[in-house]
C-alpha cells in the first residue's frame, strides 16, 4: 500500500476511533460497567491514532518478515507508550496509567506483556487493517474525503484544546484546595466545588476512566535518595540537577560532539580515511548520537543502577531500533540513504546490522557506568545563570544549524535528481553557499534513490 499524507490522515483517524472502542470494550469487561477510557471527551484515542501512523511509516517494508515486523511492533509500542505517558505527566502532573504494581512493567508507562498484543497487533494491521484503510478511502472522490478529514480534525482539534484548558484548570483549583488526600477522593470534591460545569465534567470523567491516578508508592529507597539529593541540589542553586531540561539539551550537544569524533575516528581505523560523519553543515555534530544520548539518558535514568547485562541488552535493542528509524525518517523527508550496511552480514535492509547494534549496546553501558556521571558531575558545576544563557544559545544555534542544513540538503538532492527547474532565489542562495562539492565533503556516505 502507497502510503501518501492523505492516506496517513485516514489511518490517524480510524486508528484512534478503533482503539478507543477496543479500550472501552475491555475495560467494561474488566469493571463490569461502562468505563470511557479516552483522554479527549469524544469517541477516539490520539494514542491509537500515532501507533497506526508510526506503524504504517517504519513497518511497511518489513512486510515480508514477519519476525521483525512483530519485534517493531514490540518495540514501537514500548516507546510510544512510554513518550506519551511521559508528556502527559510532565504536561498535567499526573499519571494517566500506571502499571508500576505490575511484575513486568517499566517506569509504569510500560506493562511489557501488553507490548507483546502490540506486536501482533502490528502484524494484523500491516497485512489486513492498513489495506482496509486504503480501500475504504478510495470508496468516494479524493474531495469528499479531504473535506470529512477536515471537519473530523477540527472537532479533534476543538476536543483536545477544551480537554487540556479544562485539566489545566483543574489543577489549579486542586493547588489551590491545598488537598493532598486520596486522588479520586480530591478530584470528586473539586467537581462538587465547582459545580456542574464543564471542569466539573472533566473532573468525574477523569476519575471513572482513569482510576489509577492516585498517589505513588515511595520510590525505593536508593531513588528516594537519589530525589532528596536532587532537591538539596536545586534549592541550592546547582544549574541542570537530575535528569533536567537543560542537563538533557547539554548532554545533546555533548553527545552529538563526541558521536561525531568517534565515528571520525572508527572511520579512519577501519579505512585509513579522515571523512566527515556530521548531521548538519556547521560544526562536528551527529544529531542521532545527540538524540541517542538524551533518549538512552530519559528512559535509563531510574534504572541506572541496574546489571551491566540489563543495560546491555536494552541499549542493544533500544539503539538498533532508533538506528532503524533515523535511516528510513532521512529517507522519507531527504530521499536519500546517509548509510548502508548490505554488505555486512546479519543486516535488516541494510539500515541496521547485528554488529553495530552491539555496539549500541556496549555503549550504552560505558554511557550510564561512566560517562554520563561524569558529563553529569562537569555540568552541574557551571554556574546556573550562566548555564542557562549558554543552553539557549546552543539551542537557537542548533535550530538554526538544522533548518539550514535541511534546505541544503533537499536543494542537494535537487540538483542531484532534477534535470531541469525553475531555480528560486532560496535555491539560488544555497547554490553558492552550499555546492557539490562542500555537501559532498559534509555527507562523503550519501546514497540518493
């Protein structure tokens, strides 16, 4: 199936009316009583719908294996569920599942058995659901299609800003209660304050679908103390404590640095060549070891005085995961291919090899055992003020470094693929400044389709 962005909506759209249904279905079974499990106030899960969409875009191609069609859903399940549980939290300090009291679970965002539905389910939909969908869409004219989709988007859209003015109020109004009882109890006496308006309907709605939105147990008591050391260090003025906004944005840069000397390095042991290995046109960066460091660092974090073999073995699967994505993400938006690994043994279309994703694995171990700490320690020690001006520097240099380094690298691929064009001053501009023979210093590894 072609998957184009009007597809794509479709498949958003259904997949998150479906998985709503499915939720509430199992969910009455559970609590013998109708429980509506969506976050939004209408009959869909905005979760469902990116799961159909990542799905759609990263497992298409591994269609004829199904083995690893299965671990992809496996494994974009995992991090979906933990990205949305994390947003949702940092967004409304609250947890809107939580599976921490199940045996295999991680971080509480996780249960891992359910992740194992998620991998069949991915086979499911690769094979019938997604070419249901295709079928479907292509039952009326393209119009009549475009113009449903708007009008779906637009009540979605209505749904989810009213939903998050109103969860915002209620956590004000909760502030402000002072109360620090039982959730359920709190969020029942809120409603009763406030009446019968719509924060007061957002209020139940929340405590029937979601019931787990109670206090936390206490943290062990080795990240029990791990916090109060954090919060010692915060009151005191320490810049980047824990595993904070800015420590995240220094250990980016930090690690897209270092990534980009290393690979420099193995490249020229391997090949006895100096080539560049940076993402982007100014400065040594790679921006997926930058991105690798941070996502290594967000999900590790609290387990990070687990087994070395632990630690191992999710950066082993964790790495080539994230490796998979990059490859085929850079294919889709520049249409080229940064690398390919076909020649070396035990690949997966050549975007990942068995061999490099131990690598990950190993380091993901001197990352967390020695590195991190260490980077951690050196950070923390920069004056927080001054910390905080140089974040935001390095941050609009990077923004900037990576918007421009986009356009050179799709006006690269123009002239490589395009005979004849109307060339705009932008093009223009990116001619003289980023030529052939700069874009093939910067990217010597580029394969373009």
């Amino acid at each position: 199936m072609e998957i184009t962005f009007y597809r794509l909506l479709w498949i958003f759209a259904v997949y998150a009316v479906i998985g709503w249904g499915i939720g509430t279905a199992v969910a009455a079974v559970r609590e013998k009583k109708f429980v509506d499990v969506g976050f939004l106030f209408g009959p869909w899960c905005p979760a469902y719908g990116f799961g159909g969409v990542i799905f759609a875009i990263f497992l298409q191609e591994l269609k004829n294996e199904l083995l690893f069609l299965f671990l992809g859903g496996v494994i974009l399940s995992f991090l979906l569920s933990i990205s949305t549980g994390f947003i949702l939290e940092k967004i409304f300090h609250k947890k809107w599942w939580d599976y921490s009291r199940k045996r295999f679970q991680f971080g509480g965002y996780v249960n891992l058995p359910y992740t194992v539905v998620w991998g069949i389910a991915a086979v499911i939909c690769i094979f019938f659901v997604n070419p249901f969908i295709g079928k479907l869409s292509g039952l009326f004219p393209k119009k009549i299609g475009e113009i449903f989709l708007f009008v779906v988007y637009i009540l979605l859209c209505m749904d989810f800003v009213g939903t998050v003015v109103s969860i915002t109020a209620v956590n004000r109004r909760i502030r402000k209660l002072a109360i620090i009882s039982n959730v359920s109890e709190n969020l029942q006496k809120a409603a009763d304050d406030m009446g019968k308006g719509i924060v007061g309907l957002v209020l139940k709605h929340m405590s029937r679908a979601y019931p787990s939105l109670e206090a936390k147990k206490l943290l062990e008591a080795r990240q029990e103390k791990d916090r109060l050391l954090e919060e010692e260090k915060e009151k005191a003025g320490v810049f980047a404590v824990g595993c904070s906004f800015y420590k995240l944005v220094s250990l980016f840069l930090i690690g897209a640095f270092i990534g980009d000397i290393t690979e420099t390095i193995f490249c020229f042991v391997t090949t006895g060549r100096i080539m560049s290995r940076s993402s982007v046109v100014y400065g040594p960066f790679s921006i997926v070891w930058g991105l690798g460091c941070v996502l290594l660092t967000a999900l590790l974090y609290q387990y990070r005085s687990r087994s070395d073999g632990y630690i191992f073995v999710f950066g082993t699967v964790l790495g080539g995961a994230y490796e998979y994505i990059c490859s085929v993400f850079t294919e889709i938006v520049f249409g080229t291919v940064f690398w390919d690994y076909s020649a070396i043994q035990f690949n997966l279309g050549g975007r990942i090899n068995l061999l490099f994703c131990f690598f990950w694995g190993i380091v993901a171990v001197i990352w967390m055992r020695f590195l991190y700490p260490f980077l951690s320690g050196v950070i923390e020690k920069i004056p927080k003020k001054a910390g905080v001006i140089i974040t935001w520097i390095m941050i609009v240099f990077m923004i900037f470094n990576i918007a421009i380094s986009g356009l050179a690298l799709g006006r690269y691929t123009q002239r490589k693929t395009e005979k004849k064009e109307n060339v705009t001053a932008i093009g223009a501009f990116l001619d003289e400044h980023f030529p052939d023979e700069r874009m093939k210093r910067i990217y010597p590894n580029m394969i373009f389709k």
